[in-house]
C-alpha cells in the first residue's frame, strides 16, 4: 500500500517527503483544481530527489480542441504515472502505448467488481473505486478482482464536478463578489456547510465533512494507493496526521491512542456510505 498525497503547494511537498510514498500533483491547466504558484518540474525534482512516486494530475475534463495540447504534454512526461478522469485522454494514452501509466479516476463511477474488472482488464496501473459505496463492497471487489485500486482514506470528498464556473456566473449574475478563500455553500434542507472550490477548469462541492479511515486503514493494506486529500489543512496537521496513520499501520501505537492523538487536530471527521448504502429507500413502483 502506497501513501499517496495530493500536492497543491511546493512547500507541502518539502514538509511531507518523508512521510510519504506517492505524490498526486495538482498543477495549474491540466488539473481541475490547483494553486498558480504550482511548478511542475520544480516538484519532479523533488519527487526524484526523496525518492517519492509522482504522479501527475489529468483530473478534469477537456474540450476537444484542447486535447492536442493535452497529447503534447503527456508526451513531455511520459515517465511519469497520471491521474487521469477524460475517457478521451485514456483513449489518447492508450493509443500511445501508455495504458500502464494510467491511474483511472472516474469519480463515483467504479462502484463494484464488474466495474472494477472491466476497467483492469485495459491494462492501467490502478483504478480508483468510488467513496460512495460502503467498504465492505470495496473489499468484496478486491477479492474477486485482486485489481489494483487507488481509494481515497482521509481528506474532503467531492460531491460535484462541473466544468462550468458556477461561482463566477452566480456573482456575474447577482452583483455580489466572494473572497475565494474557504468558501462554503449551504443547501436549504441541508443543515452542514460543504465546502466549495473553483478554478478556470471548473468548480467543486465537497461533502461537509473530512473523511477519515483511521480505524478501516489495516483492513485497507491490499490497496495500491492508499490516498491522503490536502485540500483545506495545513502542513503542520497533514503531516501530524500522516504520522498518525503510519505510526498505526506499523504497529507503534495502538488504535485508542491513534484516535485520541488525530482528534486533537479539531477537525470535522466523518464518514458517508462507508457503513451505509447510498440507496436508502426503492421507488415504489405504482401500476395503472
């Protein structure tokens, strides 16, 4: 299992190198969200230098005309392993020869082990199973499979992707002007806060809540990549945590005092489907 972490910023990779194995990084154009002060190659080196995987974020949807562009830069860094969620891109890289670079990140799309085979069968270095579905169809699908996943365990969950830039449009349309840092939007039947981001590629909502599998994590070691969301925590709190985790998974502490040292970071840790179907009640089905 890889300890796999998103990367926005320079700075959180330097303070993280150490503690992890893989590194997602969030760059500005080809990614869906980013930080404009991202250097790609910058982090590359670094990458190398610390001996961390990088892997390279595909995770938006293109237009058309843009994907030449996208084409041209794969092939700059064909060494390396993307992130990718455009059915075209995967269709461009497999048709490279690239298929093997792939980490196929299709949001809430892989639900179960047909899924989970389907997609393997293409040849990809992982696929990533949707954090919609309770854990125990995660692990039934690993083991019918053995395929190689990449699963989100800690970090916001995204709820809503759209390319359109629906804050932009909204404060277009009303008048209004937001400072875009740690906005939320509030539902009218929903009581919680979720979070919400926005870049030139599109605009995010995420579920209220952190995600944390702390307690799931030794039940989790046949994941390939075991991923660590960034967005919205501090280096000093992604770093503690990411001692939490390993100090867990290794043994050196035990899961009453793993719990008690990640909830001082005062954060507001959730779960979603992972115990709980998503589907809580059929349609009734009414004939005339």
């Amino acid at each position: 299992m890889k300890i796999t972490l998103s990367i926005y910023n320079i700075e959180t990779l330097k303070n993280t190198a150490e503690l992890i194995d893989s590194a997602v990084l969030m760059i500005p154009k080809y990614s869906l969200l980013y930080e404009d002060n991202f250097s790609l190659d910058d982090a590359l080196d670094l990458c190398s230098n610390h001996k961390v995987e990088a892997i390279i974020s595909l995770n938006r949807i293109y237009m058309e005309d843009e994907l030449e562009d996208v084409k041209n830069f794969i092939l700059k860094y064909k060494q390396y392993k993307f992130l990718v969620h455009d059915l075209g891109v995967i269709q461009i890289m497999k048709e490279m020869g690239l298929s093997s670079n792939i980490i196929y990140e299709a949001s809430t799309m892989v639900c179960n082990s047909l899924d989970l085979s389907v997609y393997g069968s293409f040849g990809f270095d992982a696929v990533a199973m949707s954090n919609e579905i309770p854990l125990i169809d995660v692990i039934k699908s690993y083991n019918e499979t053995e395929a190689s996943i990449f699963y989100q365990v800690f970090g916001l969950k995204p709820m809503f992707y759209s390319k359109r830039r629906l804050l932009s449009l909204f404060e277009k349309h009303s008048g209004e002007t937001f400072e875009r840092n740690s906005l939320s939007i509030k539902e009218e039947k929903r009581k919680e806060l979720m979070p919400i981001e926005e870049t030139s590629n599109g605009y995010v909502v995420f579920r209220s809540y952190i995600l944390s599998l702390l307690k799931e994590i030794k039940s989790l070691t046949f994941l390939k990549y075991a991923y660590f969301e960034s967005l919205r925590l501090k280096d000093a709190e992604i770093a503690g945590i990411l001692k939490i985790y390993s100090c867990y998974i290794n043994g050196k502490i035990d899961i009453t005092t793993a719990e008690e040292e990640i909830s001082k970071f005062d954060l507001n840790f959730g779960y979603g489907f992972e115990y709980s179907d998503s589907i809580h009640a059929k349609e009734k089905i009414i004939n005339e």
